[in-house]
C-alpha cells in the first residue's frame, strides 16, 4: 500500500492478557517509530527501528512491553500481562531515514477492561 | 531529558485572521523540526518540515526557525474553519542511536465562521 498499515485498528482486550500490534511500514522506509497517545494526550516516544536493530528503546515503559522488526518492513509491539494504564492509541510511524520525513498510520485503538 | 514545549491553548482565532503558533526546544543538536495537524480522533498529518534558519512557505502555511533562540512557530494565513485541530511540533535530532522524533503536546486552534 501506499501508507502506513496498522492492524487491528481497534482492539479490546482483558486486563493481564497479551496483545500484538502490527505495523505494516511504507515500502522501502528504513526507520521505524512506535508512539503511543492517550486520550487528550500528546505523543509518547516508545521505540525506534533503524533497519531491524532498535537503537534507540528509551521510550518503552516497562518491561512488559517490546518490539522487534523482521526483514526491515514490518514490526510488532507485544505488550504482555496487559493493563488499564495501557489504554491508548498506539501509533506507527516510518521514513526513508532518520531525521527525515515520517508518516504515520492511522494507529491502533487499545482499550484494557 | 530533550523537551519540546507549546502552549496548550485553545487558541481561537476569527475566520481570515492568521493563526500563530509557537514551539521551543531544549536540545540544540536537534536538526529537523516538523509541524503535524492532527485532528480530533486521527492520527497526526505531516504539513510542514524545516531544517534551515528562516522562513519556508508552503500555501497559506509559513514555518519559521531560529536555532540560535531554539524557537520554531508555524503562520497560517487566511484561517479557515477547516484549520481548526490540534497542532504538533516535533524535533529531531540525529547521530548515534537518535533518530526519534520528540513531540510537543500540541496546541488547539479554533477558527470561529
């Protein structure tokens, strides 16, 4: 596609269980971004992909939460044992190299009950 | 820690008017600097990007920075309802492990008809 894809759009899930967001990014982008936003918020840094190594994690806000990227294209954010707190978009992003123009996708709609 | 500041607003401008909206930093190694629309329920939409000292035209939309005040603002000029969302600034600075965009929280804009 011509943007970037994110799946499911929408997910709602149980407190303490696993989830799995996909980013699908924009065909031959080397960076990779995961923002996360709750409601009335600005955006939260969590993770950046350059190629499939993640320079730069500082963002992620627990250990329960990770990322990895396969064959420089799409990544997954696992958050494991999920929580209310975790309630929020999680937004995707990618550019053709760091520093450069990033588009973002439409994001994934998390809520934990 | 790098910040990007804005004022929250809500800014309200009349119909025609132009809007100013303002965006400091605290990271003088930043390089890229970005404005992003968003609108209620959306995910961010690239609208302007600067990377030298000055003005860029683009439209009706003007960005402007001055690294040596660590300030960046955007002008939109004959303001349309249509303008009316939340604002974002980003900064980027690259070199190492950084590549990441550091996101203000946004300032609200309302043009009123």
């Amino acid at each position: 596609g011509a943007g970037v894809s994110q799946s499911p759009s929408n997910k709602v899930t149980e407190k303490g269980k696993d989830v799995e967001l996909r980013c699908d990014p924009i065909s031959g982008h080397t960076a990779l971004y995961w923002y996360r936003q709750r409601l009335g918020q600005g955006l939260e840094f969590l993770i950046y992909f350059q190629g499939n190594s993640a320079p730069d994690k500082s963002g992620l806000p627990s250990d329960r939460f990770s990322a990895e990227r396969t064959g420089e294209s799409v990544s997954t954010l696992t958050i494991q044992r999920t929580q209310q707190e975790d309630s929020a978009v999680y937004l995707c992003a990618s550019s053709m190299d760091r520093g450069k123009l990033v588009h973002f996708g439409n994001g994934t709609r998390l809520t934990v009950t | 820690q790098k910040e990007v500041e804005q004022n929250s607003g809500p800014l309200s401008v009349p119909e025609g008017a132009i809007a100013s909206l303002n965006c400091t930093y605290s990271d003088r190694g930043s390089q890229s600097f970005f404005w992003y629309r968003q609108y209620s329920g959306k995910s961010p939409e690239l609208i302007m990007f600067i990377y030298s000292n000055g003005d860029k035209e683009d439209g009706r939309f003007t960005a402007q920075l001055n690294k040596a005040s660590q300030y960046v603002s955007l002008l939109i000029r004959d303001s349309q309802p249509s303008d009316s969302a939340t604002y974002l600034c980003a900064v980027s600075a690259w070199g190492g492990s950084q590549g990441n965009l550091i996101f203000g929280k946004g300032t609200k804009l309302s043009v009123k008809p």
